[in-house]
C-alpha cells in the first residue's frame, strides 16, 4: 500500500512538472506590429530560447539606453505566446473573416526562426494582441521605463529651457539639413526664436505668431529624439514635427529631422 502511495506520488510529481514544462518550440521568436493610418508606428518584441528559459525584450523601439528590457518568461507568459502563435498558424492557414475594414491598418509579420507570416487582416485576436501581449510581459518594466523617461527628460530640460535662436527655422527644415540653435539670454529682443517654457511644452516665436507645442522627449537606441505634438487649433491643423538630437549642450544644439 505503502508503495503504491509513493508511486502515485511520483507520478504526479513527473506530470506536474511535464504541465509547468515550458513548450514554446522556437529558437527565436520575433513579432512586428505596424499600425495606424496617415501617421504608421512600429513596435516590435522578440524572444529567444537560452537553455531552458525565453527572454524576452522589446526590440523597437529600443530603450536599453534608458533601461534594460530584458525579461525572463514565466509559464503563464510562455503560454499565452505559444497561444498567440497557435492563433497566428490558424489565420495563416485559413485567412480570418476580417471584423471591420478601414484606412486604419494593423499588420503583424511573425518570424519564428526561419519561417515568416504576415498576417495583413483585421483579425480576432482575442486577448492576444500585440499590445496584451507587451503589458502581460513587460508591463512591469514598462513602468519603470516610465519613471527612467521622466527622470531623463527632466535633465533634458534642465539644458533645453529658456530660448534659443536658429540658424534656420525649426519647423522649416528639410529633411537633410541640420539646424544649429544657439542659447540666448532671456532679456534678448527678436523676432525669430524658440523657447522651451516647462518640462512639456514650448513656443515657436516667429515674427507675426507664436506657435505652442506640446513635446516630449523619446528614447530609442542609441538616439534621443524631441517631437512636438501635432494638434487642432480651431480651424487650423498645427502639424507635429520629429527630431533627432544630434548635440545638445548649455549654449549649443543641433538637431535634424529623425524618427524613433
């Protein structure tokens, strides 16, 4: 009786362990998501297998320069993307009846290892989509991204703010040219100039208007980028701009227009 007790035990023991086994079957795992509708955003999350653990990260945009965003899977994040490639296989073999067609797109490209499907339909992907995805993986660390970000954006404005004069206007520069800024006292009269007033937002001073921006600062790779917000102003659309921060210094920046 004895034995048999301690068999059963053992057995359950192995299939217990059997069900907290992780499955994913790939060596890397990379998932694209392009979406939007006149402005198009990409992110993407890829995964790879070391030993008997799945690390996953967010590979765009990058922000490893803010904060790593390595993470180890735990079985219920392993399973909900072996769930999410499941799914995937199904809409790839049998095409979804789409929910909804519109100018707005949404596009998931999945490598897994050597093999890629595309998945260009609005699709059901109950509670497996991209962005599920991302919070139930890196929710905590994207909260801590957040805290990283505001820390980082606050030592930006510490040398942003105040005014500062271009050598060609900022919302006129092409997408080859760099603009050179120079730091100018408060007290200084002209027409022509930018002024960063608060950790969020800033003037574009032109001659016969000034144009209010809210801003942001973004991280991706080795890249700090400043956008402005593009907003309704009455009838008028004020469109938002994107630069890349070439070198910023207490008296000195240089900027040119760039994408995270």
């Amino acid at each position: 009786m004895l034995r048999h007790f301690t068999l059963l035990i053992l057995l359950t023991t192995v299939l217990f362990a059997k069900c907290q086994n992780r499955k994913s079957s790939f060596s890397t795992l990379t998932i694209g998501f392009q979406y939007g509708d006149e402005a198009m955003s990409y992110e993407e999350l890829h995964f790879k297998k070391i030993g008997d653990k799945i690390i996953g990260s967010i590979s765009h945009p990058n922000t490893d320069k803010v904060l790593l965003s390595d993470v180890d899977l735990n079985i219920s994040q392993t399973k909900t993307i072996d769930s999410f490639l499941s799914l995937t296989e199904k809409y790839n073999t049998t095409p979804c009846k789409e929910r909804n067609v519109s100018s707005y797109i949404q596009y998931y490209t999945v490598i897994k290892d050597s093999d890629t499907i595309k998945i260009y339909r609005f699709c059901d992907w109950q509670n497996l989509t991209f962005f599920r995805i991302k919070q139930k993986i890196f929710g905590t660390y994207l909260k801590s991204l957040e805290i990283k970000k505001a820390t980082k954006s606050a030592e930006y404005f510490q040398i942003f703010k105040g005014k500062w004069k271009e050598n060609t206007p900022l919302d006129k520069l092409s997408l080859t040219s760099v603009c050179d800024l120079t730091k100018i006292r408060q007290d200084t009269v002209t027409n022509n100039y930018i002024e960063f007033i608060s950790p969020t937002k800033l003037v574009l001073h032109r001659k016969n208007r000034n144009v209010y921006y809210n801003y942001n600062f973004q991280f991706s790779g080795q890249n700090t980028y400043l956008q402005l917000d593009a907003y309704q102003n009455g009838e008028e659309f004020i469109y938002g701009h994107s630069f890349v921060i070439i070198q910023s210094g207490n008296n000195v920046m240089k900027l040119s227009r760039g994408f995270p």
